[in-house]
C-alpha cells in the first residue's frame, strides 16, 4: 500500500468540541485517523504559536 501524503491543520476548536479541553494531546495519536485514508498511523506535529 502506498504511503499517504495528505497533511492539514488540525482545527484546535473543534478538538475541543470532539475531544474534550481536559484530553492530553500526548493521547491524540491514538484517537485520530486519516480522512483521506482511514489509516489510524498518524503522526502528529505539535508547533507553538510564536510569542
């Protein structure tokens, strides 16, 4: 199977809304899949916004 490329922005709201605010990000990975695939392989990048 060929690896998927498909890469967006992730919507922190509506995180927030699906998620829950108390949910630790470090357990998102295992929580998310690929809309584009359906993969759960995901990997998440995680840059803060600059001061």
């Amino acid at each position: 199977m060929p690896r998927c490329t498909w890469a967006r922005e992730l919507d922190m709201c509506s995180l927030v809304v699906t998620r829950g605010r108390d949910m630790p990000l470090a357990l998102l990975t295992e929580r998310v899949r690929c809309p584009a695939c359906g993969s759960r392989r995901v990997a998440l990048l995680y840059q803060t916004p600059p001061s």
